[in-house]
C-alpha cells in the first residue's frame, strides 16, 4: 500500500488532515492520486503519473497519494483533481478502485461536481470495460475528464510511460490553474 502527500519537495509519508489542502479550504491545489499497485506494470505507470506531477509549472501543486482502499471521501473534499489508476480485473476495475468510490460517492455526490479528474488502467487483456466503469461513476457524481484515458494492455512500453507521465503532468497544470 502506498500512501504520500507530496510537495514541491517530492513524497512524504503522512495523511493529509482535513482543512489543510486545496483551494476549497483557502490552501494551495492539491491533487489526488487514488491507486491500486498490486503489480509492477501498474507500480511502472503509477511512477510515471508521479513524475508528471512535478512538472516545473505546478510546482505550488500538493500531490496527495493514496491507496484505493485507504483513500476517504474527506481526501477527495480536499482535492482540486484527481487521478485514478488501477488493473483491470476480469474486465472491471480493481475491486480496491471500487471500494474507493462506492465510500465517496453520496459524500461526494454535491460538493465535488466539475471536479477535473483523469484515468490510467493496466490490462493484461481488455481494459474497456473497467474504463466504462470508472466513466458512468465519474459521470454520476459530474466530475470532469479532462484527458485521453492511458489504457495499456501487456506490458506498459516507453510510449505508454510517456502517456502517464503526460497524464500526471496535465492534472496538475490543471489543478494549479
């Protein structure tokens, strides 16, 4: 399990209490990463996703890494953006992905409408219906995708690493503004 608040100053173990993070408080942005890492491929693109997050120009960007199934509704109130990664299991999401937001949903459901959020899944043969999954969640709850999905089937490749790191990179201009 693997859980960070992360600052210009790279990762820190710790959790983020409520009140100190994100505009919504008056803090600086925060973005959350809600991962599910039971495997290298998905440890591989987590990392990715992380590297751009410290992209030079949302270095006043709070990035928030939580596991999936320790992740709160109060982590999510907290956020400016969100990133979701997870494997694709038996054509869903991770049951631990699931978990996260059958907790968050009603909490969620009226404060967080327009939230920016973006997606990465690993498969090791589909991973189309986990992303039609995690989407008519996000939909119910009116977040806002704001990237191309990374989805990956086999082995994440440069190119797929690329496509995280862009994608990490984007959620966090985003949420910096």
């Amino acid at each position: 399990m693997f859980d960070a608040v992360a600052g210009s100053h790279g990762p820190t173990c710790g959790w983020l209490r409520p009140g100190m993070g994100g505009r919504q408080s008056g803090g600086m942005p925060t973005l959350l990463v809600v991962q599910h890492t039971p495997s290298p491929a998905v440890q591989a693109m987590l990392e990715a996703v992380l590297r751009g997050t410290r992209h030079p120009e949302a270095d006043s960007v709070t990035v928030v890494v939580r596991a999936a199934l320790s992740a709160s509704a109060a982590d999510v109130l907290e956020a400016d953006g969100l990133v979701l990664g997870t494997p694709a299991n038996i054509g869903y999401m991770s049951g631990a992905l699931k978990h996260f937001f059958d907790q968050v949903y009603y909490p969620c459901l009226e404060v967080t409408v327009g939230r920016p959020y973006g997606v990465y899944v690993h498969g090791n043969d589909d991973t189309a219906g986990a992303l039609k999954a995690i989407h008519g969640i996000a939909s119910g709850l009116r977040w806002r995708r704001v990237s191309a999905d990374v989805a990956v089937v086999g082995g994440p490749d440069r190119g797929a690493l690329e496509a995280c790191t862009e994608l990490g990179a984007l959620l966090a201009l985003t949420v910096a503004g």
